[in-house]
C-alpha cells in the first residue's frame, strides 16, 4: 500500500508522530511519502504537494485535528481515501486514536471499505466558488452586524429573515458548527442541506434540512459588506448583495471506515465530552 502522510505543523509532538508511523508502516512493507510542509518540518527531501499527488497514493493519513482533514480533503484535486488520527480536541472526522493507528493502517488490505461522503459546491454570478466538506457560513466582515436573507427553493422563496449569519451544512458538518449553533445531528448518509440562522432576530427563524435534489439559492441584501467562508479556511468576500447557488458536489469525499460508526463517535465524542 502506498501511504501520504499530512501532518498538523503547529504541534511538534504531532510532526513526530507522523514520523514514527511513517517508520512503522514502512517497517511493515508499505511504501510512505510526506506532504511537502510536513517533510520540510521533519527536516527531510522529497515532500509531495497535494497538486503533485494523483497518482502516487492510495491512502491519505491526516494526523491532526478535523481542520488537518478538511484541508486534506479540500487541497485534494482528486479525492483519494483519507483517514485521520487525531491529534486535536474532539477530533470528530478522525477516527483513529493514536495509539491504535499503526496497527490499524498497516493491516489495511486492498479493497477496504469506503464510505463516501458528500460536500456542497458553491456558485455565485461571478462562477464557482469551491466545495465544502462540513459547512459554508456567510457573516458580515465586521462582527456583530446583521445580514438579510431569503431561502429560494426551487424558484419560490421559502423563508425570508435578519440574523448575525446562516450556516449552509453538509450532514457531516451537522456535528461541527451548524451543531454548536442549535441545529440538528444528521445521519451522514441522508443527501441534503443543512440550513442554520446564526443568531436570528425572529424566534420563528429555525433550521431547515432541504433535499440536494432541489434548486437551492441563497439570496442576500445588507447595508453591510458580506463573506463565505469554506470549512474555516477559504474565504470569499460577497459585498453587500447576491445571490449563492447551492448544490452537490459532483466529487464526494471518500473515508476510510474505521471500526467505530458515526452514531459510536456521536456518543464518544459529543455526548461524553
């Protein structure tokens, strides 16, 4: 098997992990390459940059917290299976502990189970925007300023309302942010958008879970100047008014199942903490 490792970069003990498990797996047959900051921070030559990657592994090991697996996934041209070992707070799309993690991966044989995921693309006039493994959040570029928003389902506008932001989630997202916000948990196997006001000025504003089958547009008009944020990590700035198109990515992320389902990690991890 042919392993890509990533790693966090701002935790030495998790470069040197990423390291060691290197030199495991390496020790167990497979072959091992380094992202190419990770492979500059443990000092060594012959880094891979993710544009670089097709091609040359199966698996992606991202050791790190869910903002190293998001980025994994979001650099990824082409999506290749990827499998986090937590090296952060909750942790909650990595699923293997550390202490578990070579074992796991050395034993891992062509053909392991896949599960796919899917992400959200985003478009707006101007053309495409990117996709989102968790969420997209649209807030105001200066804090604590309100924004105005109307739902449009399918060519009618299904709601319209005031509020700090709104949270466009995958069901995979449904446990990151959109879940801190007062959404629901969804089952990551159910197709659709999750639709979160973030700190609304009506009560009767409440989440909405709307089919990827539909034509989704979100439409925005402020006195304030806007930006989509993507996982946390790439932003576009919206200025005061327009329109988002939302829909499924025609490329789902792909994870490497675990031993733990996503409702054991709910219980582990969310409930327990």
């Amino acid at each position: 098997m042919r392993y890509f490792i990533v790693s966090r970069i701002d935790r030495d003990e998790a470069v040197a992990f990423a390291g060691s498990l290197a030199g495991g797996l390496r020790k167990a047959g497979h072959t091992v390459i380094f992202e190419s900051d990770t492979a500059d921070t443990l000092k060594l030559d012959g880094g891979v940059s993710f544009d670089d990657l097709p091609g040359q592994a199966d698996v992606v090991v991202a050791v790190g917290g869910d903002g190293t697996v998001l980025r994994a996934v979001s650099k990824m041209q082409v999506q290749i299976p990827v499998i986090g070992v937590n090296w952060g707070e909750v942790g909650f799309l990595a699923d293997l502990e550390r202490g578990h993690a070579l074992d796991f991966l050395a034993s891992l044989k062509p053909g392991f189970p896949v599960e796919k995921r899917m992400r959200l693309s985003f478009e707006s006039d101007h053309g495409p925007i990117g996709d989102a493994l968790n969420e997209a959040l649209i807030v105001t570029s200066r804090p604590a300023k309100m924004l105005r928003f109307s739902i449009i389902i399918d060519g009618e506008v299904a709601e319209t309302f005031r509020a700090d932001g709104i949270i466009l989630s995958t069901p995979t997202g449904s446990t990151a942010y959109a879940m801190s916000a007062g959404g629901p948990i969804v089952d990551p196997w159910i197709d659709g958008v999750l639709v979160v006001p973030l700190a609304p000025y009506m009560l009767s504003s409440r989440p909405h879970i709307i089919s990827t089958d539909r034509q989704i547009e979100i439409h925005l008009e402020s006195t304030k100047p806007a930006n989509l944020v993507i996982d946390g990590v790439e932003v576009e700035p919206l200025g005061f008014s327009g329109s988002i198109r939302v829909s499924r990515s025609t490329e789902p992320s792909l994870f490497i199942k675990s031993e733990r389902t996503f409702f054991e990690k709910v219980e582990q991890k969310l409930r327990r903490l």
